[in-house]
C-alpha cells in the first residue's frame, strides 16, 4: 500500500492542480486575515466592557467561536460585542463549515481519489499481449463476445473513452484499458501491432473515425466493423474496414431462412470445407412417425443425423428418437448426400402453397431484411408494423400493433405456416411469442433475442426457434479469428475441428464412443490434404488426423476435457 507521503508526493506533482493549489492558498491566506482581524476586534471591544485580555485569550474566544464550539467561559455583555459575536458565528459557519470541507474535498481529496481512480484502470495493454482482441465499444453484444472468446482461450482488452466506464468494467472482472478512441498513441500502448482483431461496434460515424485512426497506427491489422444503414457500407470499407457486415441484415436473413413448409429440400444453414450442415423438417414426409434407426437415413442417402430440434431443444440422437411433426433434423453430410437426401423425401418438387403469408412481426431493419430474404425466395409474407412511415412503403406491410388480434388476422395469423417475431424488444417479443401461440398452436414461430439470457425464457414462452443478436455477432467474429476450426451456428451449435489425441490413434471410430461421452458426434476425418466426410464407424484412426465434430457448447466443452489433444 502507499504511504501517505507518496500520496501527497504525487499530487502535488500534477501540474494541472497547480492553479487549484494557488486558489487554496488565498482561500487559506483570507480565513487567517479573518481571524486575526477578530483578535484585534475582540480585544478593543473587551477594552470598551472595562476587560482586558491577553492574546492568546483572543485567539482562543476566535477559534472557539469560530468553529461554533462557544465554551461560554468568555462573553460579552454590550449589545454592541453580542453583535460582533453573532457575525463572528455566522462567518465562522460559512468558511469553516462550508468552505472550508468543499474547498478541502476540491483540492485535495478529489484529485487524490481521482488518481487513485487513473491507477486502478491501466492506459496500457499488459506487456508481452499477442494475438489478441481489441474491442472499442461495450455492450450486450461484446460481452457475448468475450464470453466466446474466453471459451477458446483468445485473450482481449476493452478500450473505454470513459474513466468511470473503465473502472466499472474493471470492478466486473474485464480486461480494460482507458483511453482517447481518437488516438493513434492509445492504439500503440494497445500493442496493435500484435494484435490479432480490433472489433469496431460502434456507431457508424464513430467508427469510421476509430477505423482512420487506426489505419493510421497499423495499415495490416484486421478490422471488423458493423454498418448500421446501407450508406456507410462503402465509406467504412473506405475508412479502413477489412470485414464490413450488417449484422441486423444479416439476423434477418437468417431468420427468413428457418422458414419451413415452402420446399421439402434441406436448408443448408454452414459451411465446413466439403462438410455441410443442413435443417430438414420432419412434418408431412415419409420420416414422420419412424424412429431414427427405422428412417435408415445413413444407408439411404448417406447423410448423418447430428442432432434433433425439438420445440426449441437441441437433443442428441438415439437410434429410438422418435421423428414427430415439431421434429427438424440436423444434417451433416457432402452435397451430394444432401441432393440424396433431398430426392428422398421427394425434395425436388415443391410442396403445395401454403394457405396462407409467413407473418413477420415488426418492421425494423431486421424484419425488413427477413421480408426482402422471403421475397427473393418468391416466399409471400406480410409485415406488420406499428410506424405508418415504414409501413407505406411495401404494399405487403400492415399497419398496426402486433398485439391486437384484427391486424393479426389481417395479416394471415389464422393460416400462416410461420411466424417471424422479429422486435428489438425482447419484453415485447416473449409477449408476442406467448400470444401467437395461444392463436396458433401449431405454427412454426421463430423469434429475435436481442439478449442472450432471454433465449431460454422465449422457448418456454413458446417459440421453435430463437436467434440471438449478439450471438450472432460472436459466431461471426470467431469464424474470422479461426477460420475452417470453427464454424457456429444456431444458438449453442457449433462446428469445430481437432488435432487427434494421442491416446485415440489406431482406434476405431466406433469404440470410442465420442457421442455417449461427450453429446459431440463426428462429422468428418481430416486426413492428410482430402477430408472423409461421414466416415464409416469402422474408420481406424491414425496419427496426423483431425477430427470435425458438431455439438452444443456444453458438449464442445466436454469433449475438449475429455480428448483435448496435449500442448
């Protein structure tokens, strides 16, 4: 701990408290004048009573009365001296009362905190800090972020404009620094140089200054970004943007594509080098009904069943798993078990139109982004929207709220195959999740979380699906961070690869048992430069390989317990 000594040192170092120090000195320099001068009065009206009193008796009845202490033992009896006392009292309350602990407090006690505060959150990233995150805003979002970071042992620093800011992320347990966003200087002490991402979230026009400053530091380092409207696409990649996105597009897009009852055909929702993943509805196909073994999916076209949704619930398949008509599969597979898987079930051919829109509830840019993705699926849909603005501009927008029932059945709520919740709102969205459903029990309703502690209370609430905004973020960021070792998707699925634990080689795939153990199945084989995809049970395992596995957060963090290969 510091001395008080060095505390005091260090603030009468500062040079920006020079000026307040010298208004301390004329306050200190008038209270003496006042004091003295009350001496002197205190003596000549004691000489006028017919008393006499040495000085230091003086500065005594001052202080005394003064500080409003008044022993009594010294007082006057003219009118005239119980004046002089009454307006020594009240000066006395003013300068020692209040001016004095204000000016106390201003010069020197806060200051003093202030810099205790400046020591508490560091201006520099700690020394030796590489491949790192930097991220220049604080939200909801970020905090995902760092949550997902922190999973995979990515290390990251919080830069916040704001000392209060900083010292409450600080108290919260983040990494952060404070600092000028405008800065070049506070991009160095970040080590930007070694950095493997800056994660600009601000608003458009902030970030587009924080991307220039950075360029300015570092011309290499990635940066990715988020454009709020369409017009700051180009002048953030402009400004220096190696991966401009448009998460809220980007949200809506992929909540238009879970849309079910348009095709029979599997919707590919990742991407894994040859590996797809895909979501195939079980209701009104040959597989409704049958139990996973019964389907003989892997011998018919090939593909693996990796997972089952079920009202919202990701479930690891058994060979007794029933495939009802609320079930959705989760594929993995090449593309070419997929177009088998497709021709099947009879995907090739369209299913009958539905009788009704999809229902997309709320206008915003992220139910405007699901409605263009429906409409470039040739999909009919209809938007409600409270705002007459947004709402006059598409002839397939209602205006109204999407709580009362009469706009609700204007718009198709009795006949929809789906229901897009898509409100930013996430009091509103679980409301509207529970209204629909009581009007549509047997609906696909899919809704938005803005927060990721909401997913959960909105399936209870009754919605098949929900995506989460900052999840989606998160999920974007580390597939650029890691590409081809991650690949997110929904809510809690990943995708992710692994070199082979050494204890595992010369096994065979299926007396592993990887899915009992752990909930992650197997996806893929990564041997040499060509990658198995779907590999036999009988596959022997052999040193050099990687494996490609799927599975919830949970079961990821199992597995890597478990089988994580030795550093």
């Amino acid at each position: 701990m510091k001395t008080m000594a060095t505390q005091l040192s260090l603030l009468l170092q500062l040079g920006q408290r020079k000026s307040n120090v010298q208004l301390l000195i004329k306050f200190s320099l008038v209270l003496i004048f006042f004091f003295v001068a009350y001496s002197v009065l205190f003596h000549m009206l004691m000489l006028h009573e017919g008393r006499e009193y040495s000085w230091i008796t003086g500065f005594y009845w001052t202080l005394t009365t003064m500080s409003t202490l008044g022993f009594g033992d010294i007082t006057f009896t003219s009118d005239m001296g119980k004046f002089f006392s009454v307006v020594v009292l009240m000066s006395g309350i003013i300068f020692l009362l209040i001016m004095l602990p204000f000016t106390f407090i201003q010069f020197f006690y806060a200051p003093w905190l202030e810099e205790q505060n400046k020591a508490r959150a560091p201006r520099t990233a700690p020394e030796g800090m590489s491949n790192h995150v930097i991220l220049t805003h604080f939200d909801e979002v970020a905090a995902a972020l760092i949550r997902k970071l922190g999973q995979y042992g990515i290390d990251y620093v919080v830069l916040a404009a704001e000392l209060q800011t900083a010292l409450d992320l600080h108290d919260q347990g983040y990494q952060v620094v404070v600092g000028d966003l405008d800065d070049p200087l506070t991009y160095e002490r970040l080590n930007i140089g070694r950095a493997a991402m800056v994660v600009v979230l601000n608003d458009d026009i902030a970030g587009t200054n924080i991307i220039f400053t950075i360029r300015e530091v570092n011309p290499d380092v990635v940066i990715a970004t988020n454009a709020d409207v369409d017009d700051s696409l180009d002048i953030l990649e402009l400004a220096g943007g190696t991966h401009v996105f448009q998460f809220t597009k980007m949200l809506g897009e992929a909540l238009a594509r879970r849309v079910h009852g348009v095709s029979l055909k599997a919707n590919v929702i990742g991407e894994f080098n040859q590996l797809f993943i895909a979501e195939a509805p079980v209701m009104r196909t040959w597989l409704e009904g049958k139990t996973l073994a019964e389907s003989r999916l892997r011998e018919v076209a090939g593909v693996t069943v990796v997972g089952l949704w079920e009202q919202g619930r990701f479930l690891t398949p058994e060979p007794q798993s029933l495939l009802g008509e609320s079930t959705v599969l989760v594929l993995a597979g090449a593309e070419s078990q997929l177009e088998a898987f497709d021709r099947s079930i009879g995907g090739d051919a369209e299913k009958e139109p539905a009788e009704g829109p999809v229902v997309v509830l709320g206008g915003g840019r992220v139910g405007q982004a699901a409605a263009d993705a429906l409409e470039d699926q040739s999909i009919d849909f209809r938007v409600v929207e409270k705002n007459i603005k947004i709402a006059s501009r598409n002839p397939n927008f209602i205006q109204g709220s999407a709580g009362d029932l009469e706009t609700l059945v204007e718009a198709g709520i009795r006949q929809t195959p789906s229901i897009l919740i898509t409100t930013h709102d996430d009091n509103m969205n679980i409301y509207l999740s529970i209204y629909c459903r009581r009007l549509r029990p047997d609906a696909q309703i899919i809704s938005r979380a803005s927060l990721d502690r909401n997913i959960n209370t909105l399936h209870r609430a009754g919605a098949d699906l929900v995506m989460s905004y900052s999840s989606l973020v998160a999920a974007t960021i580390l597939n650029l961070l890691q590409p081809q070792k991650i690949l997110m998707l929904s809510e809690g699925l990943n995708v992710f690869r692994t070199a082979l634990h050494p204890r595992l080689q010369n096994q065979a795939l299926a007396n592993i048992r990887i899915r009992e153990n752990t909930g992650c199945s197997v996806v893929a084989v990564k041997r040499g430069g060509g990658l198995v995809v779907n590999p036999d049970p009988s596959i022997v395992l052999q040193g050099g390989d990687e494996l490609v596995l799927i599975g919830t957060a949970q079961s990821e963090k199992r597995f890597i317990e478990k089988y994580s290969p030795p550093l």
